[in-house]
C-alpha cells in the first residue's frame, strides 16, 4: 500500500523542482556554480513579496546555509523597474479585515524570512536595482552586501498606510548615521542611486548595465571566501563612474535632520519643524502633517527602542506592533486612501497626535504571551 504514495511523492518532488525553474513561477530558485540565485519574478507587481514566495525562499537559504557546494547567495528582481517594492499589502489587508489567520502568517514568515537572511552564515549579495521599498528593504538590508545602482529608489514608506517601517527597520534604521534612520522612518522620505550608498542602507554602488558582468564574476568564483567575494564587489564598485559627482540629496539639511528629529516626542519633533520655519522645515511637517498619528507614534518609539536590541528582539517587538496594527483601524484606512480608492485622503483615527495617549502605545509593544513570534 505503500508504492502508490512513495510514487506520488517522487511526483510531487519532481514538479517542485520543475516549478522552480519555470518562467512563470512566482520565485525563482537556482543553484549556479557555486551560488545559489533567488530571483523575485512578478515584474508586474514590481516583484512585491508575498507569502506563497516567503514559504519558498525560507527554506531555500536555510538548505543552500548548510550546503557544503554553496559558498555565496544572491536575490535579484526582473523586469527592470524594481527589485521588490514591498510586501502584498493588499492580501494582507483583505485577510485582516475578515480576521484571516493569513494577516498574522504572513508577518512570522517575512520576519523570520528577514532573520534568517540577518543571521545567515553564507555571504549573502542584494542586488538592489529599481525600487527597493519595504518588504524589499527587508529582504536586502539585513544581508552582508547591498549592491545599489543609479536606479535603486529605497524608501519606507509605511506611516503613509497606517503602518511602521517594519521588516527590521527598527534594528538598521537607528544604525545609521545621525537622526538619519528616525528622519527616513517618520517622513517616507526615497533616497535615490548613490544616496542610497552613502546613508549606509547599501554597501556597494555598480551601474545597472554592469550587474549581469558582476553576477557572471561571482557566479564563477571557486570556493569562494566572504573576503573573496568583498575584492570582487569592491572593483566593480570602483570602476562605477555613474552619478559620482551628484551631491548628496540630503547634505545640506543633515545638520537640521540631527538636530530635530534628535526630539522624545513627535509632538515636540512637530514643535522643531514649526520654529525652524525653513523650507525645508515647512515641507518635512506637511509630509508628517498627512500620515498617521498613530503610526508616528509607534514608530518613533520603535526606533528608539530598536537602537539598543537585537536583530531578534526587534523582530519579536515588531510582530507585536503588526499585530496592534491588524486590530486597529488606520492600517486599513491608510491602505484604502493610497492603494485601493487612491484618493490619498486617509481619515485617520485618532485625527491628531495629541490624542494617541501614551497608554495606548504602551499597549501596542506589550508581549503576546503565547503568540508570541518565535524565530
């Protein structure tokens, strides 16, 4: 009785395989040489993640983690335009109002996705050409080298929908230089090509027309060292002319980044912004004036929390903050306003920062005892 499901599963296996190489599929999953290659493959949603591709790169990077024959792994995007601008907020949405258990499903596996790639012991090369937004940040940032290029647009943008900039953000967004991370967290704020490169968020900057070259090169590599891998990135990136003499978008405005979003409150981060008066002042407080009160609220916390945490620790208070979110009311709204009706007139609840109460934000971190998310 036996035969007829062994015969099944050599099936099954086999179409596993057999869909991982396919055109069509939704991830692609390959072993090239010494590299295992993780390739995003929905262009037309600008390869945003969603979870059936989580439940398949999981496991691959844990398999390809112990193979003696893997020395490096690399995640790219098709079509051009993205490398993954987000996660599939509209599933998650849809599975959230109906209380679907996918709206909690979804965030254990990104977030364990996000510390696997955080604590994996093969070199781990992003490719981030194109939008890298999000669930996009997460899948790159937390890797060993991030390889932008003059077309990466990194943002998270997630107090625009009633969310925080999650995937980890609150574990590499206080790592980098100055208020920068907290100023990019509050405001949305899209970093474009070298800019990118230069807050710290990539590692390398090649241009876009290089990179089949540079994936060619590391594919090639024999039993390749991460010090190996690092010579190689390091060419290419010193070769890359592209953009070298465009100034830093955000240069000139550093100084007043530290200075104002160095505040304990958003609402004397608010006050800063409305002494300063500056233009640039002026634009940063009509671009807080349209998002979230209470998403704000979540996050500047988040950050400052994160700055002395774990990678896991950050991800376990994460989880507690996605599901705060799933249970309140802006996430839903934020993401009918900007993604479904597009009419970017979100009502919020509550209207203004003054009345998140600071209990209810307490509550929002609070741990979930047996829910908790276990990495």
């Amino acid at each position: 009785r036996l035969k007829p499901f062994n015969r099944l599963q050599v099936i099954l296996q086999h179409l596993k395989m057999s869909k991982q190489t396919d055109a069509t599929a939704e991830v692609l999953l390959e072993k090239r040489g010494g590299a295992g290659i993780i390739t995003l493959n929905r262009p037309k949603a600008l390869n945003a993640l969603n979870l059936s591709m989580i439940q398949q790169i999981y496991p691959q990077i844990k398999a390809w983690e112990q193979d003696p024959e893997t020395f490096l792994i690399i995640i790219k995007g098709t079509g051009g335009k993205a490398f993954c601008a987000g996660g599939d907020i509209r599933a998650i949405t849809e599975a959230g109002k109906v209380g679907d258990k996918m709206s909690q499903d979804f965030f254990i596996g990104e977030y364990r996705l996000n510390n696997a790639i955080g604590t994996c012991k093969k070199p781990y090369v992003a490719l981030i050409d194109g939008i890298t937004m999000g669930g996009g940040v997460g899948l790159s940032v937390h890797g060993h080298f991030r390889v932008a290029t003059e077309k990466t647009l990194f943002a998270m943008p997630e107090t625009a929908i009633g969310l925080f900039p999650d995937v980890g953000g609150g574990y590499f967004l206080p790592r980098l230089p100055g208020k920068i991370g907290c100023y990019l967290a509050l405001t949305g704020c899209r970093l474009k090509g070298r800019d990118v490169l230069r807050v710290g968020i990539a590692t390398h900057f090649v241009e876009s027309e290089k990179l089949p070259a540079l994936e060619k090169d590391l594919i090639a590599l024999k039993s390749p060292s991460k010090e190996n891998i690092e010579d190689l990135l390091n060419s290419y990136h010193k070769k890359s002319t592209a953009d070298q003499d465009k100034e830093f978008a955000l240069g000139e405005h550093m100084e007043k980044i530290n200075s104002i979003f160095s505040a304990n409150s958003m609402e004397e981060i608010v006050a800063k912004l409305k002494q300063d008066g500056s233009p640039f002042a002026t634009k940063q407080l009509e671009t807080i004036n349209k998002m979230s009160p209470t998403s704000l609220k979540l996050t500047l916390r988040q950050i400052r929390e994160g700055a002395s945490m774990s990678l896991q620790d950050v991800l376990r208070m994460e989880y507690r903050l996605s599901q705060a979110c799933m249970k309140g009311h802006d996430f839903y709204e934020g993401v009918r306003a900007v993604l479904i009706d597009k009419d970017q007139a979100p009502r919020w609840k509550p209207a203004a920062l003054e009345e998140v109460s600071d209990e209810f934000v307490d509550n929002c971190f609070k741990p979930l005892g047996n829910d908790e998310l276990k990495l």
